[in-house]
C-alpha cells in the first residue's frame, strides 16, 4: 500500500512541476503563448486561473497523500504480522542465565590428565 501512495505523489508531483513551469509570475511564459492575444485557450478564458487552480489543486492533493501515507507505515516497535514472531525462543527460568542460541556452554570440568609414574 506505501509504494501506491508513493507512486501517486510522484505523479502528482510530476504534474505540479509541469504546471509550474508553465505558469510565468508575470502572466507570460507559456501559457501566454498557448492563450494568444485574446488569452481564450480552447473556449477556456484566463487560463492563468486554471494553471493557479491546478497548482494550489496538485499541492494539496500531494499534502493529503503525504499525511494519509504515514497511517500505512508499520511502525518501529511492531510487527507486520503475528507470524513474524521467533517460536523458537524459550523462555528462560528466574534463577538461569541466559545464553544466545549460537554459542557453545563453558566445560564445568576440568580435563582429565594422566598420572605421573
């Protein structure tokens, strides 16, 4: 489910970055270009309103999936399922030390040695 949220922001924010370099702070730039003198594009008048739409529009739709996302990343401290859990850990008595599965017990006694003649 994250790498969907993922995959939308970044086509989002693909989108608003195509918006925003089309728009020019002075009313100019391409969407100048593409609205001609009478700034009419495809029946659509002030197609620098619709360009500030979209891009107040996209910024918001990339917050929301932004803030949503975080409600499907598993958290630090659990699992992703219950299946996940180690069986084969056993529990260790109060009064036993407890040991790692990959290391071998000290000897507890001493070797054997020959006696002398």
């Amino acid at each position: 489910m994250t790498i969907l949220f993922v995959i939308l922001i970044i086509l989002a924010s693909v989108v608003l970055g195509f918006i925003v370099l089309v728009q020019n702070p002075k009313g100019g730039g391409l969407a100048g270009t593409f609205a001609g003198i009478s700034n009419q594009f495809m029946g659509v008048k002030q197609t620098t309103d619709v360009l500030e739409k979209g891009t107040w529009i996209f910024a918001g739709v990339i917050g929301v999936l932004c803030l949503a996302s975080t409600f499907f990343i598993p958290k630090a401290g659990t699992t992703a399922s219950p299946s996940n859990t180690n069986a084969t850990e056993a529990t260790v008595p109060a009064g036993q030390p407890s040991q790692p599965n990959n290391t071998v017990p000290l000897q507890t006694t001493p070797p054997a040695t020959t006696p002398n003649p």
